[in-house]
C-alpha cells in the first residue's frame, strides 16, 4: 500500500469516527444563569441572597436601582461559586439578559398591600410591558417566571407581549403562586402542629390568594378533615369565619411577605434549574397556559419541566365538592382576568384609551 492509500484510509477513517459523535451534547450542563429584575426591592433583595447560595447558579445578574451595586458587593462576599453582578442603570437591561437561562420578574416598588388592584395592575403594566419587550429580544429562549401581583393578570400580560415577537413558548412563561403557597403551608402546618417546612398542600386555581384553591384533603404528610375545611379558609382568604364562603375573600387581599416568598420562589428556581440540566424528577407547581379546562386558559396546576420548558402537566386531581365549589368561583375571576390582560396590552401601546379595570369598576 503506497503512501497516498495510507493517507486516503487515515483520512476516511477519522471523519467517520467524528461524524458519529455530537460533541455538542456529549458535555451535560452542570450550572445555570439567573436574572433577577426590579432586585432593589425587599423581595429582590431577599431572593438575590438565596439564589446566591444555590448550587446548580453559576451567575446571578440583578437588575434594578443603583442600591443593587452595593448588594453585588456584598453577596460576593459570601464564598461560593455562584457570582453576583449588578445592572443599576435603565441603559444596562439589555446586558442584564443576556445569557440567562431563568428570568425572575418581580414587582418594581412595594405597594401598600391594601392597594386596590386596578391601582396596582396600571401602576406596574408600563414598567413590565417595557422589560418583557426586551426580553423578547436578549433572552427569548429563557424561562420567565413571573412574580408580579396580580400574577393571574401580568402572566397572560407578558404571554401577550411575547406572541408579538419571534419566538413564543407557553410552557416557559410561568406564573409564581409562591406566596399562596407557603402561607397555605404554614396555616396547615400551625393548625397539626407541625413544622410548616414538612407540610405542603397541593395548589390549584390561580396563584394569588383570592383565586388559588388549596387542596386540604390531599395535605401531607397529614390531611385537613372536612370539618375544619371553612376555618383554614376564612384564614387564607382574611375573611370572618362567619362570613366565610358567602364573602369569598377580602378585598384587594394581597400578602407581603419578602422573606416566605423569597424562599419558595428559590425552590422554584432549583426546580427549574434541575429540569435545565436534564433531572426527570423536576417537578413544581405554577400559573401556565394549559387546556386542562375549556373556560379558562390559564390555571396552576402540577408540572414536570425539562430544559424545554414545561414537557407535562399533571392536570387536576379528584376533588370534593367544597373544592370543585371553589374551583369554579376562582375560574371565573381568572377568566375575568384574561381578558384585562389582553386588553392591557392593547392601552399600554395606545391602540385603546380606557382599559377594561375602569369600564367593568374595577378598581
């Protein structure tokens, strides 16, 4: 065999051998990268300093005044492998996205938390339709969770505002129900007795408290008796146990509590960090678009993530009647909701003048 047959065999043998091996995939991920914007607020702050502590993070980029450069400072003090880097100025948004896996949006000022919601919903739409916009063009492939009160108005607010753009994937626009759900958890976990870090009640509805619906009867590790059902409600809903399910919750009820929240929305974010990086067993609940039921398009329900986004949605389980009860009231207002959030989007670009809030007295 001459020497340009040698070289002809070794040429054609090596490119074989390569062509049957994706380089690109043969290295699995092992980190992920978190941006956190409007971080400047209590809840941003608190979330910063779990995250930074989480072991599947590798960069943490918070957005948000100038008093996030200080915090960067000081979190990177604490010695581990996730880093911290601040974006204090408007002009910075663009580079704070930028090669993100997870986008946590979260309100931008702390409202008084009997702040009438129309109040609320006006006073954050401009900020979040102008994130969300940039988000569509540095981070379109990345995992927004939305965090936002009222989340069952700003999650379809923010799907909106992405099927305007070139990409769209419902399955990674999520909507937080962190903050019904550890003040659940806790409610159930002082009525046993028990440490509310053990307790967890399956969560359906929406994800603020006047449209989620705990599931007291699939509580665990101990289940809430039926009898005692209207007394944890009355509780979460703030209402009198009196008045309790013919006044369905009180008004403009919205709970702030930066540490509680800031902790579950850090189990979220490993959750989705552990369905980034191929974990079959990345499950969690959230407010996502789903056809589980036909009057409304959006609902919380269980579901298993990938780094695709949302790859299944466990559905509803059996219900009682006092929960299907329930159910049905918090469809309607989510439904309700829907349509103030596409409308929204429509007064935030101002094709109309009057939003729906203000024509149906919603204040």
């Amino acid at each position: 065999m001459n020497l340009s047959n040698l070289q002809r065999l070794f040429s054609n043998y090596s490119t074989q051998s390569f062509a049957t091996k994706n380089l690109s995939t043969e290295s699995k991920r092992s980190s992920i990268q978190v941006c956190i914007l409007n971080a400047h607020t209590p809840l941003g702050r608190m979330a910063s300093f779990l995250i930074k502590q989480n072991p599947l993070v590798s960069k943490v980029k918070i957005q948000g005044d100038r008093k996030v450069t200080n915090l960067a400072e000081e979190l990177n003090l604490i010695d581990t492998k996730c880093r911290v880097e601040p974006y204090p100025h408007v002009k910075d948004l663009p580079k704070s996205l930028m090669g993100v896996d997870i986008v946590l949006l979260l309100s931008n000022q702390v409202w008084p938390q009997d702040t009438p919601i129309g109040k609320r919903i006006l006073g954050e739409s401009q900020r979040v339709y102008d994130v969300i916009k940039e988000c569509t063009l540095q981070a379109p492939k990345a995992t927004v969770i939305v965090a936002v009160p009222p989340v069952s108005v700003f999650t379809p607010f923010v799907a909106n505002v992405f099927k305007q753009s070139h990409f769209y994937h419902p399955g990674k626009i999520l909507g937080s129900a962190a903050m019904a759900q550890v003040t659940i958890n806790s409610l159930v976990g002082r009525y046993h007795d028990m440490d509310p870090f053990i307790t967890h009640v399956p969560l359906i509805g929406g994800p603020d408290i006047d449209v989620a619906v705990p599931l007291l009867s699939r509580a665990k590790p101990v289940p809430v008796p039926a009898r005692c059902t209207n007394i944890l409600m009355s509780k979460f809903r703030q209402v009198e146990l009196e008045s309790f399910p013919k006044i369905y919750c009180k008004q403009n009820c919205n709970e702030y509590h930066p540490i509680s929240e800031a902790y579950a929305l850090n189990n979220m974010i490993v959750t989705l960090g552990l369905g980034i990086l191929e974990d079959p067993k990345a499950v969690y609940n959230a407010f996502v678009r789903t056809n589980v039921v036909s009057s409304c398009q959006y609902l919380v329900t269980l579901l298993q993530f990938s780094k695709e986004g949302v790859v299944h949605n466990f559905g509803l389980p059996t219900l009682t009647h006092f929960e299907l009860g329930m159910l049905e009231r918090a469809i309607t207002l989510i439904k309700l909701r829907e349509e103030i959030a596409t409308e929204l989007v429509s007064y935030v670009e101002g094709k109309c003048k009057t939003p729906i809030m203000k024509r149906a007295g919603f204040n």
